[in-house]
C-alpha cells in the first residue's frame, strides 16, 4: 500500500483506533481490513452462503490500492463500538418550541457520533409573529440558528472534529433579508454554512424586474412583495463580502427529487452536495481518478470493475450503519440513497495532457461522469434483482414502467474529498489543483521547497527544473508568465486562482449534468472581483443547469471558523476576537513576585492559548488589578489571532521596584512573570502543537491562512478548510 507521509500523519491522527492514552493501537493497513470485513458482513443478510471473506478482500483490495475510499465516519467508525458510519444527515425544523429543541437535541447526537447536519428554517414562523399559547411574539428563525450553533459549539464530534450545519432560509420568508445579512461579521454563526433557497417564482421576478411575495409559513398568507433584485443584489453584496451566503435552487433540486411522493426536499447537507427529505442520511464514497489512468488513456475496463464495487460497498454501507436515531434508519433504508463521487480529476487531466479550462477539459468530465453514473445505475439495477428494490420504488421517478427497478434512489455526488484526498493523496475532488510549489519554513529557519510531484516529473524530463525556478513559482503562486516554462505546460498546469469563475462554473454544470444529486465545488474570485461578477457567476450557474453555488473572494474573511486573517482585505476599523468556548483546559503556573506569589492560568481552545487568568496569592491592591487588567488584554489580544510570541515581547523586561531574583532568573515585575510564564508555556506546550510545529509561507498572493492544529497551509476548496499536513477540516 503506497500511502504518503502526510496520509499516515493523518490516519494516525484522526482515523486509527487508539487506546486511552491516545496511541495508536491499530496500522493503517489494520483500519483497512476493519472496515473492509464490517462491511462486507451484509452480504449474509441477502444470501447466508455468501464468502464474506471473499467480498473483505475486495472491498480491502478497493480501498488500499487507492482507487476508493468511503467518507471519514466510515473509516472511523466501521467495526468499532460506535458503528455511526453516513457523513450527513437532514433534519426538520417545525414551527413549535418542542420541535425545534428535540432537533436541538437530535443534532447533538448527531455530531457527537460523527456526522453533519442541514436544515431548513423556513417552516418557522417569522419575527415578532404572535404566539398564542405565551400571548408573546416570536423570536424568529435567526434567533433559533444561534441555538444549534451554540450547541455544535459544545459537542465534538466523536473525539475527532466539530460539528458543521446547512441552514437555508426560502427566499419568499419574511425573514430573508436578516438571513442574508446573518453572517455580517465573522463572529456569528460560526458552525453555519448559510444558503439562500432560491425559488422559480423569484427567478422569474429577477429575469422579469419584478417583485415577488413573501409568504408567512404559519398563516400562509401574503405578507409583503419585495423586488427581486433587491434581494438579488443583497445576496451578492454579502457573498461578494465574505462568501456568505451561497444559493441553492429548490425547485430545481425537487424537480430530480426520486422520491416526491415521500416529501419535499428543503435542505442539503453542510457543504450543499448533498440534498436530502428530512430524517434522511447519506453514505458517500470517492473513486479516485488519478489512478484510473493507464498509458496516458482512462482506463474504462479497470473504472467499470471499480465503480462496480464501490456502489456494493455503499450498499453495504447502509444495512452495518448504526442510525443515531431510529426514524432516520427507516427513511435511509427507504430510500437508500448513495453518493458516489470522485476525486483526482485534475490529476486525471494532467496525465492526459489537457487543460483543465478547456472545451477537452469540459468534454472529459462530461465523458467520465457519464459512465460512472450509468455504471452505478447499472449496478444498483443488479443489487435489485439479488436484493430487492428500495422500498420507496412504487411512485418513484423510476416507477414509469420503463426504467430498471433500482436499489438506490440515488447513486452519484459529488462530496468533498478533504481528509480521504490526504489519504489517497491526490487533488480534491473535481477542483482544479490548489497550487503547484510550497514554500516550507521549518523551525530551524530552514526552507523546504514542495513541489507537485507531476510537475517536478515534466519540469525534469524536459530539462527545466531547478530549485530557483520551483521557489519563483511558489513565491508567485502560478506558472503563467513564467518564461522559462513551455506554455503547453503552463496551460495543463493550471491553479485554481489561474481559471476565470466562469470556467469553474461551467466545470460544476459538466458535472451535474450527470450527477444524480449535487456538487461541492468552490467559484473563487479574485480580491478585486467586483459585485456584479459574483452576480454574473450566480446567473451562470443557474442557467446552466447547476443545482447550488458557493463563491469565495480571495482575503474577503477575517475570521470566520478560520479565526485567521485570509490575504489582502480592505483596511476594517474593528476587529473582533473569536468566542471563547464554553470549556476550555490548560495549566497553572506559580511564579514568586515582589509582589508575591502570582499564580498565571493559561488556557487553550481547539485553535491554541486563548485566556490568561492571573491571581495574586492572598493580597489584593493595586497589583492584582493590574495583573488581572493585563491578562484581561491578553486573552483578547490572543483570541484575536495575536502571536504569542508578540505578547511576549511586549510584556518581557517591564520592571516595578519590587524586583525579585528566584530560580530561573530575575522577575522584573508581575507583567514579566506573566510574560515568563506564556513563554514557558509555548516552549512545554500541554496539548496544542500549533505553536511547536513547522509553518509555511503563503503563496504571494496571499490568499490562506496556516492550519490552527499544525500551521501548515490551509488550502479552501469545496466549501471546506483543509489542511493536507494533519487533516484538519472544517467547513467555513
């Protein structure tokens, strides 16, 4: 099994099962036959003669040589006591108190087991709305998000990642225009991804300059008429801003909804690919397309055997699941939806020399879709026949008298391939490449420089490789303009930032044409992109044929999930800290002052040191207010995104009168000694390597910023922040 550094890192990490002192206890070759003999054990429910182990083999064959990997909780939590194995779920929101916090409730055991949720808020009736059984108002559907987003807050994620949400709001809400203008600053709603659900009425009222009618959800009638391109413009703008919020478009999503006769789709999952009825969830997968590529030719004959396999698995997948709730068990097995999707595509392009920005580029993805998904459908139609159908068939879209009864509603998205791209160690998704060389700072102030391995193969074969031509590029962030490199290869090797939004957007419409449900992809813009080009692109998307789209404006964040600066932005007069968590761990140091003795409190979050908390001994005065005064600032200042190390520069050296010498060294004063104390901190740490691990430069264009674990580069691509050195991930 040829895995990576960085894969092994990151199972390691995340995915391997470990005892109680958090070390491994199983290989990566260990997680794969796991996972491989759970799932394959649902073969005996159809046939108590199958060759399980037969089928383990294939399924462990699938996965380590690459060609296929489930999403995280699969590989997680397969044959283990937990069991949870689907990446997202849908859950409802009615208009009643119960109802919403039983789904409050619900979402915690979600998360907690591993997976994401999306919601619809629009049942909610709006803001300020009577409310009889209180003879009070309604608080709104704004009010109830920062409820699961406190909650999210609270949980984590099966011990491996935090919790992300969907929320969409119909765009006929009364309620619409704080819903689009809910994500403002980038403190709110940090565990939300947020999407306007765009409707064919208000589309047509857009093309038409028209206004369209916002309806009241409880009382069903008309409450206001709004222009749609007012609306339609304050959308942009707060994309343009900060990349919230996408769009989705309902009518167009329920017009391919398999089963209409069941209920009507209202949400996605967090990162839009993904939309589901309420109570459903979804198994997904990722072919994995770099290594479907023989003698510079797709190879179709070892693709067909692959896809085949892969749709079993995700079969398979949905009989071993362990469902957090019982009702969500019965609509999936339904149903039994499946999301098959791929990842490597640019890899793919590459080795076949095509550009990925190019009527070729379109044609291939068209091409290959194509026989996945009709590989897929061909399977599903076989596992009816030695199964049987999925029991939601009779009224389905399928149920027309022609079409094959299938054992999936669904077979095809496409999903991020954050954290299973690491592992495969290929490019995420459908995306284009993130880049093409790194620079690597690493502690001792040396310089590594990380080059594309295709690339660094052409640039040798063709003579133009040398290390100052790999650290121009990387310090440019492109190959385009760079003379000493043929233009063929500048046009084969194209970065995400290098392709125009309509060319991304024209490669997700490729895609979705063939594509039974939706797909995560990221538009990005430069930072001088004007409003009406994220306008242009959001009219684009919609008039070719894409269910959903998500937009992101080089440096246009502050903090956000990232709690980290992201490039180049307009000069802002405030800058908020990030919220502190409700539990956070740490240690205490006890440092002698003139003063007396100064006990320092040093805490971290997920992200790094948060709080500082000084206290002093038994006597209290001047002195105490002011340790407690300079602490108070430190904590802002470092969940500010304030490099430690800055703060102690600042502090270090300040002398009182009532200088003291102990062990270690003279302590100038009490801001000294708290000044000593982080120092010793950062060089101990007590949990968070972000502080102790390598760093990485960012591309001159300035665009991410480092991971908060290790502080490697973060790359922002399918609506999700990964890092390819630990696999960190979270949606944003």
């Amino acid at each position: 099994m040829e895995l990576s550094v960085n894969a092994r890192r990151v199972l390691e990490k995340r995915y391997l099962k470990k005892d109680e002192e958090g070390k491994p206890i199983e290989s990566a070759e260990d997680m794969f036959w796991r996972v491989a003999e759970n799932v394959a054990k649902a073969d005996k429910n159809y046939n108590p003669e199958s060759d399980v182990s037969k089928r383990a083999e294939e399924f462990y064959q699938l996965m380590t040589n690459l060609d296929f990997l489930p999403n995280s909780p699969t590989l997680m939590n397969a044959g283990r006591e937990l069991q949870q194995l689907s990446a997202c779920f849908v859950l409802p929101v009615e208009d009643s108190m119960e109802s919403i916090f039983e789904t409050v409730k619900n979402t915690a055991l979600i998360h907690k087991s591993g997976g994401g949720t999306g919601f619809s808020f629009s049942r909610l009736r709006p803001k300020d709305s009577p409310v009889k059984t209180t003879k009070g108002v309604s608080s709104g559907p704004i009010s109830f998000m920062t409820v699961f987003d406190a909650a999210t807050e609270t949980v984590k994620q099966g011990g491996t990642r935090r919790g992300a949400n969907m929320g969409i709001l119909r765009v006929d809400h009364p309620d619409i225009l704080d819903f689009i203008c809910c994500k403002d600053t980038d403190h709110k709603l940090n565990n939300f991804n947020i999407s306007v659900g765009l409707t064919k009425p208000f589309m047509e009222a857009l093309e038409n300059d028209t206004e369209y009618d916002l309806i009241d959800p409880h009382t069903k009638n008309k409450v206001k008429a709004l222009s749609a391109n007012e609306v339609f413009d304050l959308i942009v703008k707060h994309a343009h801003k900060n990349g919230e919020p996408g769009i989705i478009f309902l009518d167009r999503m329920n017009e391919t909804n398999p089963t209409p006769q069941i209920g009507e789709i209202e949400s996605t999952n967090p990162c839009g690919e993904q939309p589901l009825l309420p109570y459903e969830s979804c198994n997904l997968g990722s072919i994995n397309l770099s290594r479907m590529v023989t003698d510079n030719k797709i190879d179709y004959e070892k693709l067909s055997k692959v896809v085949a396999s892969a749709v079993r698995f995700l079969d398979n997948v949905i009989e071993m699941n362990n469902y957090p709730l019982e009702i969500i068990g019965k609509m999936t097995k339904g149903n039994r939806k499946i999301g098959l999707g791929i990842m490597g595509f640019a890899d793919m392009l590459i080795q076949l020399g095509i550009a990925y920005n190019s009527e070729k580029g379109l044609k291939m993805a068209e091409e290959v879709m194509k026989f996945i998904r009709d590989k897929a459908r061909e399977t599903s139609a076989q596992l009816a026949k030695e199964r049987f159908p999925f029991p939601n068939f009779k009224g389905s879209i399928y149920d027309d008298g022609k079409s094959p009864q299938l054992r999936n509603a669904t077979t095809t998205t496409i999903a991020p391939t954050g954290t299973i791209g690491i592992i495969a160690n290929c490019s995420s998704g459908i995306e284009p490449l993130f880049g093409i060389c790194f620079i690597r700072k690493v502690m001792d102030k040396n310089e590594l420089i990380e080059v594309n391995p295709y690339f660094e193969k052409i640039a040798k074969e063709e003579n133009f490789y040398s290390e100052d031509l790999m650290r121009q590029i990387a310090e440019k962030g492109t190959l385009h303009g760079i003379k000493d490199i043929p233009s063929r290869i500048q046009k084969i090797f194209c970065t995400a930032h290098d392709i125009t939004p309509e060319w991304h957007i024209r490669m997700q419409a490729a895609f979705q044409k063939y594509t039974d449900n939706a797909i995560s992809k990221t538009v990005n813009f430069p930072n001088k992109a004007t409003c009406e080009d994220v306008r242009q692109v959001f009219l684009l998307a919609y008039k070719n044929g894409c269910k959903g789209v998500t937009i992101y404006r080089d440096g246009s964040r502050d903090e956000q999930v990232l709690y980290l600066g992201l490039g180049k932005k307009e000069k802002k007069e405030t800058h908020m800290p990030r919220p502190r968590p409700l539990m956070t761990k740490g240690t205490t140091q006890k440092i002698t002052t003139g003063c007396g003795n100064l006990y320092i409190t040093i805490n971290e979050d997920e992200i790094g040191p948060c709080e500082v908390f000084s206290q002093m001994g038994k006597s209290g005065g001047c002195a105490a207010s002011q340790s407690e005064a300079v602490s108070r600032l430190i904590s802002l200042a470092l969940r500010s995104g304030i490099d430690p190390e800055i703060i102690v520069k600042q502090l270090k050296g300040i002398r009182c009168p009532s200088s003291l010498w102990q062990k270690g060294g003279m302590v100038l004063s009490c801001p000294d000694a708290i000044s000593k104390a982080i120092e010793r901190y950062m060089t101990n740490g007590s949990g968070t390597e972000s502080l102790k691990k390598t760093t990485m430069t960012k591309a001159s264009a300035g665009i991410y910023p480092e991971c908060p674990e290790c502080g490697d580069l973060l790359e922002l691509v399918e609506g999700c922040a990964v890092c390819k050195a630990c696999g960190y991930s979270k949606c944003w």
